[in-house]
C-alpha cells in the first residue's frame, strides 16, 4: 500500500530469497501439518528445504498457505522472519493498546479519565465482597477481583512514571500487562515487599513468575504457580494433578482456602493516590515530570555474593524512589492539588506500598519442567543427607 511494495513469491522458495527490508508474501505447502494455522505476528523460522520437498506429496493432502513475511532473511535452507496475519476487526473490548499510539498529553487525560472508573469499580468489589459473611467462595471471588482491578491503576501509573526515552518500547509490555492475569497479581503483591534496588526486586518477582516450584524441608512437594492457582480454583470447578495422586477434581466450595474480607493493600494504595489528588491530569503531568529523570533500571544477581554486596551498593532503587516522592509531595500540595483531608495517612500508605516502577521487568511466566523440578529435588535431597 502506498509506497511500501510488497512482493508475491509462489512456488519453491530457497532459490529466490536471500534477505528482504520489507513484507514478502511466500506461499507454500504443508502437508505434514494437517492441523498447522499461521500465528499471529511474531519471530518464526521454518526449514526451506523440508517445505519444498512436501510438493511432492498427493494434492489431496496438501494445504497452501499465503504467509506475509516482514525484514526475512533466508540462510542456509532456513527461513526467518517475523509472519505478519490478518488481525481481527479490533471493535469491542480489550483495546488497552490503543493508548500505544496516543501522543503525550492525549495519553495522560486518557489516563486520568479512567483512573477514577477503575477505582470506583474495585471499591465496589470489595464493599460487596465484605459484606457477604455467610458465602466466603463468592466473597473471595470479588475481593481477589478489587485485587487485580486495582492492580490495573498501577500498571498505568507506572506508564505516566516510565521515562519519555523509553516510553515508546515499554508501553507494549505495560498494556499487556494490564491484561494479563499473573502480572496483574504481581503487581498487587509486590506492594508488600521492601526491595532495597531494582535487581533485588527482580529476583522476587522471579520466583512469582515461575509455573512451578518446590516446598518442604527437602523440596519434597512440587506445587505450580500459587497466585495463578488460587485464583482459578477460586473461581472454577475443575480438574487437578496432585504430585502424589491421579487426576482428582477440585471445587470453590470444598476446597479448604481461608477466606479473608481484609481490603488488598493495592486497594489502599490506590485509594491513597487518589485521596491524595494524583489521578488528575495536572497531577499525572507532575508525576511524569518527576519520574522522567530516573531510570529505575538493573540486572538481576549473577556471581558470587561478595560481588553482589558490592554492586548493590551502586543500584537504583529505595533511596530514589523515597527522593520522588517527597520531591511529588511538595509539588502536589504547593500546587493545592490534593485534599486537605486525611492528608497524612495518604503520605503513609503511598511510602509505604508505592513500588518502584516496574518497566524495565520481565513478567511472563518462566516454564518449569517435571524434569527440572525432579533434578533439583534429587539436588536438594543429596545435599540434606550429606552427599
């Protein structure tokens, strides 16, 4: 379209291709795949060699697919590139993403108008949830739900707080995450932590990131991901694989879970950004302005512990944050942009829940094998006996 060109190539594809900048349309055969659908966008490699030799095979096993490469490069028999397929008309729900190409000051009001919505729902959730004392499966339900929808405020705060140099790259992940079930409870539980610096933060969130892990004085008991799982068997009849059993079904109603109507502390804080003026634009602005000259950014712990302690001592983390936020503080109440009302305790709860921004993070789950957890509990076993 336009002046971008695409080119259409049919038949073998080896011969034709070396590398391409732009979209090339490659068809080709799959006969061995009778189930294969094109992905969606995303990085894919397919063996040249194999496809060319599948047209060979009876047409009425074969299927063609018309696949639109972009910036490819075929070496060495192999294909690669990134397949860009047909997208679905994007009226309706869960278009988050639109905010990916606002400009600035159209983001923030964007923002701003939604701030209030979200918390007027998740404090709707958890009133009602409180209230009902004689079903606690169904209180859970919608107080976990205050949880997560509250969480949601804080992904887009941490948009308004990640710097302008990398705001276009990591707006992707945020509005992802925004979605996304377990980054969403990360980002209610990691109110609860005291990291001292980004790095120390990152190897928190990885153990909550992982699908699986092992408890017990020898790692004897593999359990998955608990965040994730409490909040499915919360919500679902289904069935289960205990380590120890076959296949068993679990309810909401019987399984032994311990209620409890206590608020999320990611309801209260953001309950306290918002009590303390900072959803509106003129607020944002200032929290943007603020949060631009600070890149909370940094690897996680690799080597031994002495180069550790010494590396630590050079990372971003709480003493920054605690410098912005006063530096926020002042500007909000010179400014008179906040209530006069409950105006210390607001301080209190934002000291102490408001995280460091999360951006510069990887929050997708890590794939834990059986065989990984089997080799670390034998690990674990062999060094408690002495071996």
């Amino acid at each position: 379209k336009g002046k971008k060109e695409t080119n259409v190539i049919k038949g073998p594809i080896g011969p034709f291709i070396t590398s391409f900048k732009h979209s090339v349309l490659v068809d080709f055969y799959a006969a061995t795949w009778p189930d294969f659908t094109p992905p969606l966008t995303q990085q894919i490699a397919f063996d040249c060699d194999s496809l060319l030799s599948l047209q060979c095979v009876s047409r009425a096993n074969i299927k063609n697919y018309s696949i639109l490469w972009r910036n490819g490069v075929y070496e060495k028999g192999v294909l690669k590139g990134t397949i860009m397929s047909k997208k679905p008309s994007q009226v309706g729900l869960r278009q988050a993403n639109k905010l990916i190409g606002m400009k600035y000051d159209k983001r923030i009001d964007f923002i701003a108008a939604g701030l209030p919505l979200i918390l007027e729902h998740a404090q709707k959730l958890y009133s009602d949830g409180a209230r009902l004392s004689d079903s606690p499966s169904s209180a859970q339900i919608l107080i976990n739900g205050a949880k997560e929808e509250a969480a949601k405020i804080l992904i887009l705060m941490d948009v308004v707080r990640c710097p302008k140099k990398r705001i276009a790259r990591d707006i992707k992940s945020l509005m992802k995450w925004f979605y996304d079930h377990l980054s969403r409870l990360i980002y209610a539980d990691c109110v609860y932590w005291k990291p001292q610096n980004v790095p120390e933060l990152k190897t928190y969130i990885r153990n909550h990131r992982k699908t699986h892990y092992l408890d017990g004085n020898m790692g004897e008991y593999i359990f998955p991901n608990m965040p994730l799982y409490e909040r499915e068997a919360q919500l679902y009849v289904d069935v289960a694989v205990l380590e120890i059993e076959d296949a068993v079904w679990v309810s909401p109603l019987h399984d032994k879970f311990t209620p409890s109507n206590q608020k999320p502390s990611s309801l209260i804080l953001a309950e306290a950004l918002s009590g303390f003026g900072l959803f509106a634009p003129k607020s944002l602005k200032i929290i943007a302005e603020i949060w631009n000259n600070v890149d909370f950014k940094g690897d996680e712990p690799i080597g031994r512990q002495s180069d550790w302690n010494e590396m630590q001592k050079q990372q971003i983390g709480y003493g920054e944050s605690v410098a912005l936020m006063k530096q926020l503080f002042q500007r909000i109440q010179a400014e008179k942009l906040c209530e006069v009302v409950n105006m210390q305790d607001h301080i209190s709860s934002i000291f102490q829940h408001w995280q460091f921004p999360l951006y510069d993070f990887d929050l997708s789950p890590i794939i834990i094998t059986h065989e990984e957890l089997k080799d670390e509990q034998d690990a674990m076993q062999a060094q408690e006996i002495g071996y």
